[in-house]
C-alpha cells in the first residue's frame, strides 16, 4: 500500500466522519427542536391521535357525500360567476397599475433611479408581503362588505405578485433597442413602448394569466372575510355545522381552480 | 415580380385583414370588462353602505400600528413560524416518495402510480390552504397542528411537482452506468439521481418556507394556529390600532424571510 | 472455457429499423475485440445487448454456459455485476467525488442501507484508491468528477467497471469524445488492464486504426450483419470494403476514414 493511497483513505474517512457527524447533529436537533415545538405550541398530541380513530366515522357520517344539491343550486352558481368575475378584474385592474409600477421598479430602465426605481420597488414588496385574505377583511372594513373589497385586494396582489415577475422580465432584455431609441432622443416613456415593450410582451403575457390563475384561487377565499365570492357559502356552512353542504362547496371550488388552471396551461402554450 | 410584391405589402385591404381582427378583440375584451365592472362594482356593491370619503381615512389612519401590542402578538408570530417550518419539513418528507411515482423515468408503472402521483400533485395545488385548514380543524379541533398538516398539504404539490421535472431531466447516462453495474432500481435512485436533484430540492424547500410563513399568518383566522386568530379578534373588537400592529408584524415578519431565504438560495446556487 | 457465446441474436426497433440480423460470436480467452463498423451497424445495440440494457428480440447469450436472455430481475443484476461497461460519454455521477464514482462499481452487490448511507467497507476502499492509482488519478481522488477532463473522466470509469472485478469488459466507442492523442492513451491502459485481469474486452469503434493497433481480432458489422470475424493481422483491404462500403456503391475507403 503506497503512501499516496494511505492519504487518500484518512482523507476520505474523516470528511466521510465529519460529514456523518453533521447529518446525525441535523437529525438529532430537528427532533429535539420537534420536542420543544410540541411543548411550546401545547400540542396535544395524544387527544389528537385518539380523534384520528372516530376520524373516519365522522367522515362517513357527517361530511361524505357531499350535498351536490346545495352545490349546483342557483345562489351557488351566481357566487361562482362573481368569483370568476372579481378574479378577472381584480387581476385585469391590478396589471394596468403594475405595468408602470413594472417598468420604474427595473433598474436599468426606469426613468428614475433615486425616487421611482426605490419607491416602485418598495411598493411591490409591501403588496407582495401582505396576506391577500387579511387584506381581504381590511378593506371591508375600510369600504363596503362586497365584491368591492376582493377587487382591491385582488388588484394588490396582482401588484406584489406581478409586478415582481415583470420587473425581472424588464431587467432581462437586451439593452442595444434600448440604447438605440435613446440615442435618437426619445423621452423615456417611448423608449419604453418602442425598445421595452416588444420585448417583453410575449413573456408578460404569461406573467398575466399566470397571475389570473393565483388571483382565482385567492377569489374564492376571499368571501370567507366577507369580500365577495363563493368564500361566503363556504362560511356559512361551516358556521351552520352543515358540513355535507360544505363539502359540496370545496368540490365546487376544486372544479373552479383546476378548469382555470387547465384554461391558464393552454393559453400560456398557446401564447408562445 | 417585384412589382407584384411591393402592391401585395402596400396593399391597404391586406393591412386592415390584419389590424382589424385585432381590435376587434381588444374592443370585446373592453366590453366584457366594463361589463363586469358594472356588474360587480356598479350594480353588486352596496354603496349605500359604502363609507365616506371622510369616513375612509378616517379608518385608515386608525390602523396606524400599535406598537404597545406587539409584546403581545411575538409569541403567536413565533408560532406562525413555526408552523410554516413544520408544514414544510412534513411536506419536504413527503414529497420524496410522490416525486419517485410522479416523475416519468422513474415510476414504477406509468398506468397506476404516475397518475395518482399526479393526481395529489393538482389536488394540492388547487386547493387553498384555508379549505386544508378548516377540514383539520373539523377533524382535530383548533390549534397549531392542523395548521401546519395544512401547510403540508398545501406545499407537497409545489415540491413534488418540481422534484419530478428535476428528476426527469436527470442526465440519464449516469443512471444508466450504475444500472450496468447491477444495482437495483432503488439503488440507481439514490446514488445516480438523489445527489444531481438534491440542490433544486432545497433551493425550492426554502423557497417555500418563505411562502408558507405568508400562508400561516392567515390560516390563524380558521383557527388554526398563529397569528391570524389575534388578527381577526382585534378586527372584529374594532381594535383597529392592534389590528394594525398585527399587519405591521406580519409584513415585517414576511420580508424578513424573503431577505433571509434569497440569501440562502444565491449562496446554494453559487456553492 | 467457452466465455461468452452469442448465438443467433436479433433486435429492431420501433419503425422496423432492424439493428441486429442474426448476430453470432463466441469468445473464449482473453483477447482484444474491436466491434467495426459504421454508425448504425448495429455495434453499441450488440454491446447493450450483452448485458441487456437493451432487451433483444431473440436469440441466446450465454456468459460461462450461463442463459442471460431469460434470467429474471434479481439473477439479471448479479450477472450485470460480473460485466464491467465503459461508455462513450463517461457517464459519472457529476456530484459525487472521483472515489465515490469508482466506489459506484460495487453497487451491484451492496445493500440499499449501505449504497444510501455510502457506508462503503474499508477493504471496498483500498481497492478502489489502489484502481484509482492504476488508472493514474490518486491526485483527483477528493475532486467533483465534474471538474475532471475527458481523459481523466474516462479513467475513473475504466476504474469504475474494474471495481466489478469483471469477468467482461464491454466498452462502448470509449474513444468518440475524446482527443485523438487522450484517445489512444486510455485505450492503451484499458488494454493493459484487462491484459493484467486476464479478462477479454469487447470495444466498439469506428475509427479503422485504433481497431488495427489495439485488438487481436476483429469483428465487423454491417446494416446488423456480421460479415468479418478474424484476427486482426487479417484484415485486408477487400474485407475492409465490405465493412464500409454502402448500399450506392460508393466506397469510404478513399476518403478520411484511413488515417
């Protein structure tokens, strides 16, 4: 055995050592910070598990089947057409203000890299970071219970989520049309429409109903808080303890998301 | 012949056969759009019930934070983040098995478990975590536990989903090298493709443990678990100022964990 | 001792692209082969066939009087772990270090706790340093395999199908992704090595001289036909032709594939 292999195989063994050392500290701290976890978020682990077994009674007996009755009934139908409706403005609404908002927040082409880049910027991540449901129940508190309200928190999220997306699709772009149009004079917003915008176009579009697809599953909470849509229906009959009733409501809601989620895939291929 | 061509791009019948489709639909597009403004805004809000111009920043300002209650609300965002960990880790863990049968090169029947693997990917996906939270919350009573079973429910579709297509796009020659050596598929699995799809796998587990500290700070108001029960309770007592300061909590609590995560993500890219 | 024999072997694929005709070839000590032939003549199907990574349509493969093409799953496996592969585009687990590469060669007979904690037995190791030695990598041992060249990637592959302790070695045109000068350096030492192992190695190539230089005999294959099978120092020109003439009429001979 040569010293060259001799090396070799200390070497080998002790990252091989370190790094068994490293997994089983990993290993060892997740269960005890699980431990820790249990105590101090009071999960009371035992009750649960023992409802695990009358779990699947109650399923049989109080959820399942669901109430298809309810589900199809008319009022339910309506509270979809006003989900799918209060997606399609909210995003429709939120993406004429993030277009601008998209174009500041790049920084090689916004028209102001002190005030506007900053400012762009700080608004897209505030939309980003608020929660769409409590906003939700904010601006039904602010305004009117109703549709109103889901349209704003929509259109808010479609600012944090969207304008994100475009922004980085704006930061993307080959610089030379833009340098170009700029040499000729041009102000700044037609150097957008003529250098940026051709550009991004096709990618923003599927930034757009990317964005109507996560708005439609928002759109169909948001009711919950009282801020329009199906959400309402799926209170109400949880409030009532009808959770056959319920359950017809989820199913509705499952169907929505997946058709539009079907609908988004098609036109985000078909777009290209 | 050029001559043919020149009148065929001049041609002003061409030239509208082509716009004029086009506005067209951005005509109905608008139609449909006022349409639904008037249905929804117009005609479906109650605007007799609508506040005041007055009475509107009048609330506003009343949800300036308190910042005397945040003493109060640090435990429960403590919880929202715990709950986001957990939810993650759970959904981490399961994901691992729903990848294998989802990704096309290494399921092991592509009638039976490529579809069901498919199958929970779309239905975690499609389904809010609110409808997760509130089917534990019926099932094991309020708390932080349905919460994060929630979440692990909520993240399993995104981690699957992605972990199968890095799967998939595997280089299938190294695979194909371990397997002439006379390891069996399992084998293959963990030696040949565990280690290339590793790093995309963390990257998206801390990626969604970002997103899930967005989503548990709501799941509160079903009552299950973190901050949102606070939230909820200060709105409905009118106490706009704590509500405000739950908020104001939250969206620090969130960009914070944006900050932290992308700095995890760039220096896994890198290393 | 009859070591490998191949009788009657037959495979097309979809769209009736028929890749083997009838092939037949036996092998009985250890000698140099080099499987000739033209792009789609058939060569790497016949080396994947061996070891069935590609299942053929019929026929029988028999490796030490044993029935390859109707074992099942688990005998497959311990049969694949007697037959070393080499291929043409390395196929390293890029991740993982140069040894645990080389250690990769024992996966056929390790156990899943084993092969998935990488708790790989001190004596495994030794012989996998000492390969790496042999093949002339000892100084990129703890490297990514990504980080090699293609001449020391192919090495620690060579390296890899030694770890088997081979009774075969199938190598698949282990030459095409390399430098000509790397080229004939890595097929000199993979000849050494099955020289030193007193194992037979099997290689499929296109270019004419490197099966000149490098074997004892030669098996040529034409459109899935075997139409060659001597040793080497027989090889004219005539036959030559066969291998590379196409259905037109028109001969390569007279352009670059002599060099």
């Amino acid at each position: 055995m040569t010293n060259a292999i001799n090396t070799n195989y200390q070497s080998f063994k002790f990252n091989q050592r370190i790094r068994r050392i490293i997994k089983f500290g990993i290993i060892l701290g997740l269960i005890t910070f699980g431990y820790w976890t249990i105590i101090f978020l009071d999960i009371p682990i035992k009750r649960m598990l023992d409802m695990f077994g009358p779990l699947a009674t109650m399923l049989a007996e109080r959820v399942f089947p669901p109430d298809l009755e309810n589900a199809s009934s008319w009022k339910v139908f309506i509270s979809v057409i006003e989900t799918v409706e209060m997606s399609i403005l909210g995003a429709f609404y939120g993406t004429l203000i993030t277009i601008p908002l998209a174009w500041c927040a790049a920084w090689n082409i916004t028209p102001s890299r002190e005030i506007l880049y900053p400012l762009s910027r700080s608004i897209i991540v505030l939309c980003r970071s608020l929660p769409t449901l409590m906003l939700g129940l904010l601006l039904v508190s602010l305004f009117v219970f109703g549709p109103f309200a889901g349209i704003l928190a929509l259109a808010i999220g479609t600012i944090g989520f969207a304008g994100k997306l475009m922004a980085e699709q704006c930061e993307a772009i080959d610089m030379g049309p833009v340098d170009a149009i700029s040499a000729t004079g041009a102000s700044p917003l037609k150097i957008f429409i003529y250098a940026v915008l051709p550009q991004v176009k096709s990618e923003w579009t599927g930034i757009i109903i990317y964005n109507w697809d996560a708005r439609l599953r928002g759109s169909t909470i948001l009711g919950f808080v009282g801020a329009g849509g199906i959400g309402l229906h799926l209170r109400h009959q949880i409030s009532i303890l009808e959770y056959h009733a319920t359950l017809g409501i989820i199913c509705i809601i499952v169907i929505l998301v997946l058709f539009s989620e079907t609908l988004s895939h098609f036109c985000r291929k078909w777009a290209r | 012949m050029i001559q043919k061509m020149a009148g065929h791009i001049n041609n002003p019948l061409r030239k509208r056969n082509v716009i004029i489709p086009r506005y067209i639909a951005y005509g109905i597009i608008l139609v449909i759009i006022l349409g639904m403004s008037a249905h929804l805004i117009v005609f479906g809000t109650d605007w007799k019930r609508m506040s005041s111009i007055n009475e509107v920043f009048e609330t506003l300002f009343s949800f300036f934070p308190n910042l005397k209650f945040i003493p109060e609300i640090a435990g429960p965002l403590f919880e929202t983040t715990l709950m986001a960990f957990w939810g993650t880790l759970l959904a981490v863990i399961l994901s691992i098995p729903i990848s294998y049968l989802a990704a096309t090169t290494t399921t092991p029947s592509m009638l039976i478990t490529f579809p069901l693997g498919r199958a929970f990917i779309v239905l975690s996906r499609s389904t809010h975590e609110i409808i997760f939270a509130l089917i534990f919350v019926v099932a094991l009573g309020l708390g932080p536990l349905p919460g994060i079973l929630a979440l692990a429910c909520r993240s399993v579709g995104f981690m699957s989903k992605t972990t199968a297509e890095a799967i998939e796009a595997c280089n299938q020659g190294a695979i194909e090298a371990i397997k002439s050596t006379g390891a069996r598929k399992l084998v293959q699995f963990f030696f040949a493709v565990v280690p290339q799809v590793f790093p995309i796998f963390l990257g998206n587990a801390i990626f969604q443990f970002d997103i899930n500290i967005r989503r548990a700070a709501i799941l509160g108001m079903v009552g299950a678990g973190g901050i949102g029960l606070h939230f909820s309770e200060q709105m409905k007592a009118y106490n706009y100022d704590n509500a405000g300061a739950c908020v104001f909590a939250v969206v620090i609590l969130v960009i914070l964990g944006e900050v932290i995560s992308n700095r995890i993500r760039t220096k896994l890219i890198a290393g | 001792m009859v070591l490998l024999k191949i009788s009657n072997l037959k495979k097309s694929f979809q769209g009736n692209e028929i890749a083997l005709r009838d092939v037949s070839l036996t092998i009985e000590n250890q000698e140099v082969i080099a499987l000739l032939g033209l792009s789609g003549s058939g060569k790497s199907t016949l080396l994947r066939c061996i070891n069935r990574l590609t299942e053929p349509d019929s026929g029988s493969i028999k490796l030490e009087n044993l029935e390859i093409t109707n074992l099942n799953k688990r005998e497959l496996r311990k049969v694949r772990a007697k037959m070393g592969m080499i291929f043409q585009e390395f196929n390293l687990v890029n991740r993982l270090t140069v040894l645990e590469n080389v250690l990769s060669g024992t996966l056929g007979v390790t156990s899943l706790w084993r092969a998935v904690t990488r708790a790989f037995p001190p004596n495994d190791i030794f012989r996998a340093l000492e390969l790496c030695e042999r093949v002339g990598i000892s100084s990129q041992v703890e490297k990514r395999a990504d980080q090699l060249s293609g001449g020391q990637r192919q090495r620690v592959g060579i390296a890899r199908a030694l770890m088997q302790n081979p009774t075969l070695l199938l190598v698949d045109e282990p030459t095409s992704s390399l430098d000509p000068k790397i080229g004939r350096e890595v097929m000199t030492l993979m000849c050494e090595v099955a020289r030193e192992r007193d194992i037979p190695l099997l290689f499929s190539v296109h270019d004419i001289s490197l099966a000149k230089d490098f074997s004892q005999r030669i098996i040529g294959l034409k459109e899935g036909e075997k139409i060659f099978d001597k040793k080497t120092s027989s090889l004219d020109d005539k036959s030559l032709e066969q291998i590379y003439k196409i259905e037109s009429g028109n001969s390569l001979l007279t352009s670059e594939s002599v060099n």
